[in-house]
C-alpha cells in the first residue's frame, strides 16, 4: 500500500508539501497540486482519515441510532410512516457536510444502544442523533459525555436538544380546514390513549373547535387505533355504528393516522354512506401510499419526518461548529402541511339526507 513517502518522492516534492495539498491548510501552487495529485492516482494511493482525525482532533464522524431499518416492514407502527424518512432528511444534510454519516440499527431491542453508544464513542464520532420510532419521551439512557447529541421523535427532562413535530399544531390546522368546510359536528377517532401524540392533538382539535365557537361532544371522540390488530376494525366499526345512531351524527370524521381513515373508508362504504357526499373523512400523517391511492383521495395533515430529520441534523451540525453554541431551550417543533384532498367537502344540509343507523344491522 503506497504511502504518503512514496507520493512525495513520485511527485518530487516533500511529504510536508504532499500532506499541505491533501489537508489544504497551506498554499501550494497549482503545478505542485495537480503533481501530487497525478503521483496519488498512479501509486493509487488514499488517504488515511484515522491519521488526519488525530491531527486534527475531529473525525468527521456524525452517528445515527434508529431502529428504522429492523422496524421498516412494520406498518402497523404507531408512527404511521417509517421512521426511515427521518433518517433520509438527516442523510441530506450530513452529506453536504463534508461529513460522514454511521447508521446503527437497534435491531429493535432499546438493551442494544448503550453497547452502540460505545461503539460511537471508540469511533471519535463528533455527535449523535437519536431517532425513536414515535413522539414520545426518551426511553433509553444515552450516556455520551463530551459528545453533542440531539434527539428525533423524542425528548427528555434533561434538556437534551430535541427535534418533535407540531402534534397540537398539525390537528388544530387540519380541524380548523374541517371548520371552514362548514361541518359543525365533528368526529374524532384518536390515536392510542397515553400517547403523547395523542395527548397534544387533542389540544390541537379541542382549541379549532373552541375558536369556532363549537362545543366539545365527547361522544364524538373515541381511541380506536390497536396498531392494526384484529380488534380494531370491529371497534372502529362499533365506533361509527354509535356516532351514527346519535340525534345528531356527525358530518365529518378526523382519524389519528391515514390508516385508521382508510378503514373508515371501507366500513363506511359497506353501511351505504359515501365518502365526502354524505361524510367527510380526514387523516393525519400524508402516508402516500394510502392518501393519494384511496378514492377518493385523502385530506390529511402531513407528518414532516423528513423535514425533522433535516431539521435535526441542521442543529447538530450548528453545535458542532461552535463549541459556546447555546443548545435550544426547548424541544424544536416542526410543522407540516394540512393536504387538501378530495375527502373533505362542505356538508351536506339536506335532511332528507341525514345519516342514521338507527334500526339497520350488520349484515
């Protein structure tokens, strides 16, 4: 394996002068530059980066925690898209970085990222990103100390810097487009209870309606994502048979995720009720494999993962740049777009028209 010796005696220069073009910190002629360089691609030589990383102390070295590649077949992931988006949105940025980005998979076992921590650590890396796989509190330790980290989809009480999405903001947005449609009674089938997502979205539909002037039902608001398991469609079923047997159904359904909304697409479909005519439907999360294929195509809030990668990797690399950087003093929200789709339209006032299951059974 050539050396940087045998470059500079190819190129007839010192190894000083070899080792000035490779790191740029010096001037050097264009003549001498494109001699080293013709030297280095005749001897095929490349340059160590463990070498330059001690001399200069940085390595260059970003590292990334997800469970985002064991976990990508997992559809019924309470996130709705893969995490991988984040990890995308983070690629982008590191790579115009003059960085290099190491991805780790947690196999999906939270026991394996401490060992993965170190492994960072042995590495030099300058910083880490961790991405959990839905908005919720950190629920592993990660102890780096001396190492920038900003967390992804999560946060603690440590006050590490972290990078979440708008959940209250994205469902006042979406509820607030459902309002200015004209529906008044509006229904809303949420995540899991417990969820942080969950939680702030509630905030989010509660505030549209309150600015609206329109009071809360809270028999119109029901948790029926199991994840996908086979209870689900009999409890979003048993959901809609109860809305819809009210004095006064709804004229339009917020879902939790875009998956939830396509099974009220299909249950719906089979009691006789269409979808915007008699009732409008809305998601959450613009999972495009379901919003832009379902007919009609589906209104719902986007979910910015990829932006919240960038976003992140923006942060980190800004902590990194200056060292007296003052890290955020709380977690950074990221919005995203409310995707008007052909689902939701203006409800239809005609009593003859009214839904009711009242009397009617499953056949």
């Amino acid at each position: 394996m050539a050396t940087i010796y045998d470059v500079a005696k190819r190129a007839g220069v010192s190894p000083k002068t070899v080792s000035r073009v490779l790191n740029g910190d010096a001037p050097v002629s264009q003549k001498t530059r494109e001699a080293v360089s013709a030297a280095m691609t005749a001897l095929g030589y490349v340059p160590s980066h463990a070498a330059r990383s001690m001399k200069s102390h940085r390595s260059g070295l970003i590292g990334l925690i997800t469970g985002a590649i064991s976990n990508a077949d997992e559809v019924a992931a309470p996130a709705g898209l893969p995490e991988l988006f984040i990890v995308q949105g983070v690629q982008h940025v590191i790579e115009s970085s003059r960085k290099t980005l190491l991805i780790s998979d947690t196999g999906g076992r939270l026991d394996r990222v401490p060992a993965l921590v170190r492994t960072f650590q042995e590495h030099r890396v300058e910083g880490i990103l961790y991405v959990s796989d839905f908005h919720k509190p950190l629920d592993v330790s990660l102890d780096c100390q001396g190492i920038r980290k900003v967390l992804v989809n999560c946060f603690d009480d440590a006050g590490t810097p972290a990078v979440i999405p708008d959940d209250e903001g994205g469902q006042y947005a979406l509820t607030k487009s459902v309002v200015a449609a004209g529906h008044k009674r509006i229904a809303y089938l949420t995540l899991a209870p417990g969820m942080e997502a969950t939680r702030l979205r509630m905030k989010g539909f509660c505030k549209a309606l309150a600015e609206a002037g329109i009071s809360h039902d809270p028999a119109l608001v029901m948790a029926t994502d199991l994840y996908g398991s086979p209870g689900e469609h009999q409890l979003i079923w048993d959901t809609l048979d109860k809305f819809f047997t009210l004095d006064e159904p709804p004229t339009a359904i917020c879902c939790g995720n875009d998956r939830l909304a396509m099974a009220v697409y299909g249950i719906l479909r089979k009691r006789g009720i269409a979808v915007p005519e008699q009732v409008s439907v809305v998601g959450y999360d613009d999972h495009r494999l379901i919003s832009e294929t379902l007919y009609p195509a589906l209104t719902t809030a986007e979910l910015p993962y990829s932006a919240m990668g960038a976003r992140a990797a923006r942060l980190l690399l800004d902590l990194l740049a200056d060292p007296l950087a003052r890290e955020p003093d709380a977690p950074i929200l990221v919005s995203g777009q409310v995707r008007q789709r052909s689902s939701l339209v203006a409800p239809n006032l005609d009593q003859n028209n009214v839904i009711s299951l009242k009397g009617r059974t499953e056949i």
